[in-house]
C-alpha cells in the first residue's frame, strides 16, 4: 500500500455514505480506477490500490455499526501509512550484511530504496564504486535516472560512473552484484522494473553474479504475467512499426530519350548527402514506441517424475537471486507464498 494511495484513498472511506461494505469496496475500485487512467505507468499505483482494497475487505473489527468500522479503517491506515515511512530504512539495513568492503555494484535507473540502501553502507562500509546503468542515447525515458543516481552518488562521496546500455556485458565481470530497486514484485515471484533490468538479470546469470532486488512490500503485486506482452503497460504502440509514405514513381525514360536532367538530380541529391551531416536522434514518436518497463521472469522447475535423477526437464536457475523487503529476505519462491498468505486474510 503505498504511503500517497493511502492518503488519496483515506477520504474514500471516510466520506463515502456507503451503507454497507459491497458499497464501500465499489466506491475504492472507482476511485482506484480514476486514478490508474491518469497515470501514465499504473503498476505500482495497482499494487498499492489492490492491497488498500484487501485491507479494507479483510480487516478484523469488533465495530458495532458500520460508521464505527469507517472510523477504525481510517485510524489503522494512517496507522500503516506512518509506518511504511520505515519500510527503506529496514530494507537498507537488510542489505548492509551483502554489502562488503570494496565492492563494486551494478544498479539500474533510479531508485529511492537502492539509494537508501547504498548511502546507508557507505556509512559504515567502503564502497569501492557504482557503475550506474545508462542507455545509449540520451533521448531515452530513463536518463534523467541514471544521472541522477550518479549525482546523488557522487554528492555523497561514492565513486561512480555512468554504463551504456551496450557495455553492460563489458562491466559485469568487474561488478560482485547487480542490485535494483522494483515498481513491483508479481506473485511469480518475477520483478517488473524500468526496462533493461531483464537483459541485466539474464547477463549477470551468465556471469555467475548475484541479482538482488530490493522491495516494499506495498510493491507486491498479485500478477502473474507469463512474458513481457502479459504487462499492464502493453499495448499494440510498443515496437509496433510506422506506416512508410507510398514511394514516388520513378519516370521511365525510352533509350532514346536524354536522361541528362535526371542524371544531373541524382548527383545534386548525392553531392548534398555529403555536405550535410544531420544529427541522428530519436523523436516523440519513436520513443513512445519503446517499453518503459519489462518483466524479469521467475521460471519454475518440472521435474521428470519417472527418472528425477536423470533429467530435470523445463528447468533453468532464478535470474533474481534475493529479494530484500521489509518483511524480510525471500527467494522468489519466499515472494509468491508471502503474496498467497497476505491477500488470503
């Protein structure tokens, strides 16, 4: 439940004149749905609405009338609200027992709970640097986040540089961990997270490097997506090709028919693509073309029942390694039992 979804549900609750609980639970959805419409990316804003309607649905009362069950809702969640002010500060002082001295980290985008985390053992520990993941060009969605995890970095005396999204191959032999923040960890045990974050898990898989992400446990997400097109933010834009104009017919011309004119236009066009030197960027359209997260998949493991000692069918290791919330530290599989047991009551 994150801490503003709270606060812009809170007056749901507390105004609404619903009767009855089917009521109440219809006026969040609505609600809920007016604020996924306007944003652009809703997968954290759906986890933290999805588990504010769970709180409200599933929670233990001894209420004697429903405006006292309102009253009590409304004193618990601002309650849990405060408290997952701390929920950073817990993931952070997780992490510090992997983080030793002279380590050199990989991280990705910008993330308010890596950098707690980083700052929080730069404190205590030396860390020897950060490669801070960055995409080829600048016109990309998330530069700005790069740059900032840089500055931020910097500014607290952490050595650290920026990596194309190309080098990340280059670096990883030289890096003791990959380590991400999450917009959300789905119930298959799969994180999503600013696009980039798939190919660096499945990199550091190959170079036999730990990928830790870290999470809130508001970011818990009963998702189940089976690949990259199951995401909310999918749509039929994403990597879809433009319609190229109709190309002009080209004038035929009889063998004896001068071509002396068309000749002439063809060596201009050719003398002026040597004169001219064009910047190559990216425009709108083109980057509004491209994901703005992907899906790092959990693949789950069938065993061969006749002979298990000879073949383990289906099976290829977890890209994530760890994931370090405030509940605790989960493997993948630890994230999907802990998502069962918080939305069964």
């Amino acid at each position: 439940m994150v801490p503003p979804v709270c606060y812009l549900l809170f007056p749901v609750v507390d105004g609404s004149s619903a009767g009855t609980m089917f009521e109440l639970v219809q006026a969040l959805n609505d609600d809920a749905e007016v604020l996924k419409r306007r944003t652009p990316n809703p997968i954290g804003l759906n986890a933290g609405c999805e588990l504010f309607i769970a709180f409200v649905t599933l929670f233990p009362h001894e209420s004697e009338s429903f405006a006292g069950l309102k009253t009590e809702l409304v004193h618990q969640g601002r309650k849990y609200a405060a408290e997952a002010l701390t929920f950073r500060d817990k993931i952070a002082e997780l992490t510090l027992g992997f983080i030793k001295d002279d380590s050199v980290i990989l991280t990705h985008s910008y993330s308010r709970v890596v950098m707690k985390a980083l700052l929080h053992a730069h404190k205590t520990k030396r860390i020897s640097s950060i490669y801070a993941r960055s995409p080829a060009s600048d016109q990309l969605m998330h530069m700005r986040h790069r740059l900032k995890t840089y500055e931020t970095l910097t500014a607290a005396g952490i050595p650290c540089t920026v990596v194309l999204d190309s080098a990340v191959a280059y670096v990883m032999d030289r890096v003791d961990f990959v380590l991400v923040g999450s917009e959300a960890v789905v119930e298959s045990g799969g994180l999503i997270n600013a696009v980039g974050s798939n190919q660096m898990a499945i990199i550091a898989k190959a170079a036999s490097k730990p990928f830790y992400a870290l999470a809130e446990s508001y970011k818990f997400h009963r998702l189940f997506p089976l690949s990259q097109y199951d995401l909310p933010t999918h749509n039929s834009t994403i990597l879809s090709l433009p319609t190229l104009p109709q190309r002009p017919a080209v004038p035929r011309f009889s063998g004896s028919e001068p071509a002396t004119s068309t000749s002439a236009a063809h060596e201009a066009a050719a003398s002026a693509s040597r004169t001219s030197t064009p910047e190559m960027k990216m425009d709108a359209e083109q980057i509004s073309r491209n994901p703005s997260v992907d899906y790092t998949r959990r693949v789950l493991s069938f065993w061969n029942t006749q002979f298990p000692y000879l073949i383990r069918a289906g099976h290829r290791p977890d890209l994530i390694s760890l994931v370090f919330s405030d509940v605790g530290i989960l493997t993948p599989e630890g994230v999907s039992q802990y998502l069962v047991g918080m939305f069964a009551g």
